[in-house]
C-alpha cells in the first residue's frame, strides 16, 4: 500500500513544470511547504520572450487566456494554453500546468496542477497536488484542516506515516476523476484512474484503477 503512494506511482513527471522539486521527495505531499519557494526560484529563469510578469512573483506563459475578473496573487505560474476563467480566486504559491482549466469561481492555494488539470466549476482546492489530466467536477472540493486542528497523518495499511503538517487536502494521481459534490477530506490520497462517484465524502487511500461509490463499495476496474 505504501508504494502505492509514492511519487514514482502517481505521476508522470514529464507532464509539470514542477518536476525538479518532484525529484526531490518520495511522497508528493512533503512538497506542500516547497511549493512557493519553488515558483520564487524557477520564475525569475522561465524564458522572457514567453512568460509576462504582471506583478510580483507572478509568471503567465504568453499564450495563457486570463479573465479581467480573475484575482491572482503570487508566488504563481501559469503554463501555455492554460484557462483562467471568470472571477477565478489563485491565492498564491499556486503552478498551474499546461492546458489547464481553472473555472468560474474556482479558488486555489499552495497548489500543483499539472499540465491539462480540470478545475473548472465552482471548486476549491487547498494544499493539494493533482495529476495529469485529473478532473474534479462542479463544486467538488478538497478539505484541507482536520475539524480538530490537529496534524493530518496517512494510514496505509498497518503503517501510520506522519505527515507534520496541518493543512494537507488532497493527492490526485494522473487522470483522476472526481464527481460532482465530492468532497475530499484531509489527507485523502487517490490512486491513478481512479473514478470518484458524485456526492461523495472521501477519505483515506483510494486504489489506482478503480471506482469509489462509498468506503463500504469500492471496484477494481481489473
């Protein structure tokens, strides 16, 4: 189970500009705390003839559609061919990937979304890392602090990984799609192709290939 949750299992690394930082951990979530670092250092290199650099620490490839109505805050950086859509919230240390869709309404913060990542109706999504392709569908969010404040572990199998952190949501991993309603509860690690049923209340490791309808009735897709 626990190699289920590595970086290696999740993700291919050639779909994010954030793949150097990726190299540098074994699980994805002990990025959370790099991620802004990361933006401040990679932004100042990124190629001038592609990327404009509206205000501080702020990095939008060229090609990028951004609404007037958006509100973005840095450390961030906005791939080519990225969406972002009316009133869209990024509140910092946010790399959104190529071709991705960040919606009406849709908030960010301390974020990875690789390149081609649905956001793209009324979602939030805090402290979190989603994988190529991933989708969440309308007003699917992850939750990102326990009800209790305290520090969010993952429990994977027999073995309890402490995670020191206090704001975790969620790990997608590449081509993830989370139905409408969902919530992701704190923690919440999601294998690759895997399918979220809508209105769920998710938590806890999810297998790669299969559908989740509730934590008593999940399917293996093979």
């Amino acid at each position: 189970m626990v190699q289920q949750i590595t970086i290696h299992e999740l993700y291919d690394l050639t779909q994010t500009i954030a793949a150097p930082l990726f190299e540098e951990a074994v699980y994805p979530w002990e990025l959370l705390p790099r991620i802004g670092g990361f933006i401040c250092t990679l932004g100042p290199v990124l190629p001038a003839d592609e990327y404009d650099h509206p205000g501080e620490n702020i990095w939008i490839h060229k090609t990028a559609s951004v609404a007037p109505t958006a509100s973005i805050t840095g450390p961030v950086i906005i791939g080519k061919d990225a969406e972002i859509r009316h009133c869209a919230f990024i509140r910092g240390n946010a790399i959104i990937g190529e071709g991705t869709v960040v919606g009406n309404s849709t908030e960010l913060k301390n974020v990875i979304l690789f390149n081609c990542v649905q956001v793209p109706h009324y979602n939030y999504v805090g402290d979190s890392i989603l994988g190529y392709r991933s989708h969440m569908g309308a007003g699917s969010i992850t939750s990102n602090v326990k009800s209790d404040n305290s520090l969010v572990v993952v429990r994977a199998a027999s073995e309890t990984i402490e995670t020191k952190l206090k704001k975790f949501g969620a790990i997608l991993g590449d081509y993830v799609e989370v139905g409408c309603g969902s919530v992701l509860n704190p923690g919440t690690i999601i294998g690759k192709h895997t399918n979220i049923y809508p209105l769920c209340s998710v938590r806890g490791i999810i297998p790669s290939h299969s559908i989740y309808k509730s934590k008593d009735d999940i399917i293996i897709k093979y």
